[in-house]
C-alpha cells in the first residue's frame, strides 16, 4: 500500500448472497472491484464508496479488504463504514467496523451490522488520520502479476453494474461520483448468518374497501416489505386479480364489474370476500382477509343521437328511409311519428358496447308537411331508467316518382 492519497477507482454493483442460517459456518464473498494506484498528494479526496445488495438477510461480522505487502500502519488508522442506499448513493450510516487483524496480506474489519433481504448497502473503507483516503497499487486487469488471497472467489458474485461514489475529506456529508479506471483492488464481505429473517409480511393497508357498482379497480394493497402477493382465497376469491405495482404494492380489481342490483357474492348481500397472500424473499407468508362492499348507483340512460339516414332533414311521402338512434346503454327502442309508434320500429334491440349503443328501423312517411319524430328507450339492465330522445324535425316532401 502506498501512503494515504487519490484514489480514482470504479466500484461495481456486486448482488450478495447472504445466507440466512444461523448455525451455518460464515460465508466469504469476494468483490473483484476495479480502482487505480494512488497519484501524489496532498489529497482531499475520500475512498469509494461500493454498492451491495442483499440476497437474504444477514450478519456482516468482517469486511477484509486485500492491501498486498508493505507497511500496515495505515490500516490500524482506518475503519469501514456501512451506509444504507439512498436512491444509488449512500445514505444513512448503519455501522462502522473496526481494524482488528493484518493477515495473508489483507486487513480485516470486525463488527456487527445487520442487513435484510433485499436491501442495499454500501461498502465505505475510511482513512481517519490527516484525510479519509485509501490507496491500492495493483497493476491492470488481466495482468500474470496480480496476486489474489486464497480462497478469495466470487462463488456468489452474480452481477456487476457499475455504481460507484467517493465522500470528500473537506465536506464529508457530500457524495460525489467517480470515473472509471482499469486496476484492480479486492474487498471480501464476512457474513456469520447470524440474522434469521422469520417476521412475516404485514398489510398496513386498508382491509374493507367500498366501492361503486359498474365499475372493476378496488384500491391498492401494500405489504411492510418486499413480498409476492396472490389471492389466497376467501368466499368470493374468484371474483378478483391483482396486478404487481412494485415490490411491496399491488392493485386489487374486480375481474368483471359487479351490479348492485344482481349481486354475485357468495351471501347475496353485495360484500365480497377475498383472502391475500404475501411472501418474503426468506419464505415468510402473511395473509390479510378483505372485504369490498359495492355501493348502489342511480343509474339513468340517455340518447346519444336520433337522425334520419346521412343526417337528412326531409323524407319523402311513402318512400322508405332509415331512422338511426344512439343509446348510452343497452335498451330496446320505440320510435313514434307525431306521438304514436312506428310499424316495425317497436322494442328493436340497441347493441353495442361502453356508452354507445346503436339501433336503426326503417320509415315510411303516411303523412305530408311538418312531422315530429321522437324515440324512447327502456334499458335491458335492472334498475337503470328509461329515456326519451329529443323531437326530431322533419319536413315530408310529395312523393318522387310514380307509384
């Protein structure tokens, strides 16, 4: 190790598989980090920071940290300190290891910190005397003359994206990021499995909702940590879906929209019952049991339009043309010419879908002159009111040619 100075080092994203038993010997997971030698000084810059992520919850006991040959005063003059993640860069400090042991020509950090699954850390090596840096002096990657410690491998080492920030000796509360470099340097993470994650998922979220006939999203469902959400069971389990927001939230909805008027749960009374399931990255299984009570909505119908064929505003005496209506519910349709009904355009079937639902007769003008035309719908659905479309003006010309 060279004296304390500049380091211009990458950092990588290391996943970390820490394993949760607590009777298991403890894992070593080596980090092949990229860095770079030491320029000269004087130096305010600090060390890199490096980001880990949590495979299980876990006890770090030691970080060891491979400082080659040399003197080995600057370790007993540094420390270690773990930051949770803050949106890709350190944030609150969880702990500080301390030196303990030089061995095999790495320095070893001890201590107690506590991660859970899943969650991110980062690796914060501190020089504490004159300024916070570190330095490394090992020659570029791939080179024959890198020398790494004995069963230091990646055994749990499954992806590295690079994320990397440096804190300055003048302003320590300010997380700079680094550039990229091409050397080597190694930190190895301890775990003792000391921590055991067997807290099961919560709901914090509510547990009965209501909301209006006619109508599929139910709210959302949150869990007090990352979990996979299904729907268990319950009475009316069938009824729903969920579909994943993020790793602790999901949206309940109903698979078809339910009708106040023709409730479908299992006790007729419009309250749906359904039974969540939630489990953690450690198998830890909670369950919440909801309750969706469907409201009552006063639902009316209404035409959209009523026009002869191509919007015409004239027909003619006993020449046949077509009157078209728009609806905004399913319904069956009665026309009238001056108040009394149409031949063949009696209770004819509005079809479509959403708010538009369309119906067209065929009328024959018995009269000449001034003529209202009118429509009225009565809905196919229960409880839905009836409608009667606005009078349609139409002038009845003579007859066009002969009979």
């Amino acid at each position: 190790m060279r004296k304390p100075g500049r380091i211009i080092a990458l950092v990588s994203t290391l996943i970390l598989a820490l394993m949760p038993n607590a009777h298991a010997a403890p894992t070593t997971v080596v980090d092949l980090a990229v860095g770079s030698v030491c320029s000269s000084g004087p130096y305010t810059s600090g060390t890199y920071a490096q980001l880990y992520t949590a495979g299980n919850s876990a006890n770090i006991s030691s970080i060891n940290i491979l400082i080659g040959t040399g003197a080995t005063s600057y370790f007993n003059n540094s420390n270690v300190k773990i930051y949770s993640d803050n949106n890709l860069k350190p944030g609150t400090l969880l702990g500080t290891l301390s030196p303990s042991t030089v061995s095999s020509g790495y320095a070893r950090y001890s201590g107690s910190i506590d991660v859970t699954s899943g969650s991110k850390f980062w690796v914060y090596p501190s020089y504490t005397s004159g300024n916070n840096s570190w330095c490394y002096s090992y020659p570029a990657v791939g080179a024959s003359s890198i020398s790494y410690a004995t069963g230091w491998i990646n055994t749990f080492l499954t992806t590295q994206i690079n994320r990397y920030y440096t804190q300055t000796y003048d302003n320590g509360v300010t997380w700079n990021s680094a550039g990229v470099s091409d050397f080597v340097m190694q930190i190895q993470i301890v775990t003792n499995g000391g921590v055991v994650d067997t807290t099961p998922p919560t709901f914090p979220s509510a547990d009965a909702f209501s909301v209006n006939e006619n109508t599929t999203s139910v709210g959302t469902i949150t869990t007090s940590e990352s979990a996979t959400m299904t729907v268990f069971g319950g009475a009316d389990s069938a009824k729903f879906s969920l579909t994943r927001i993020s790793d602790s939230s999901t949206a309940l909805a109903f698979l078809a929209a339910p009708n106040y008027e023709a409730p479908t749960d299992a006790g007729g009374n419009n309250v749906y019952d359904v039974v969540l399931r939630a489990v953690d990255g450690a198998n830890n299984i909670g369950y919440e049991t909801l309750t969706v009570s469907v409201l009552n909505v006063v639902d009316t119908s209404n035409f959209n339009s009523i026009a002869l064929a191509a919007n015409a505003v004239t027909a003619n005496y006993r020449t046949s043309i077509a009157i078209n209506a728009s609806v905004s519910v399913s319904a069956k349709v009665t026309f009238t010419s001056q108040g009394k009904k149409i031949s063949g355009c009696i209770k004819k079937l509005a079809t479509g879908s959403g708010s538009t639902f369309t119906v067209s007769c065929s009328w024959k003008p018995s009269q000449r002159g001034a003529v209202s035309l009118s429509a009225t719908a009565v809905p196919v659905g229960a409880g839905i009111s009836g409608a009667t479309s606005e009078s349609l003006k139409i002038q009845v010309l003579p007859r066009v040619g002969s009979r």
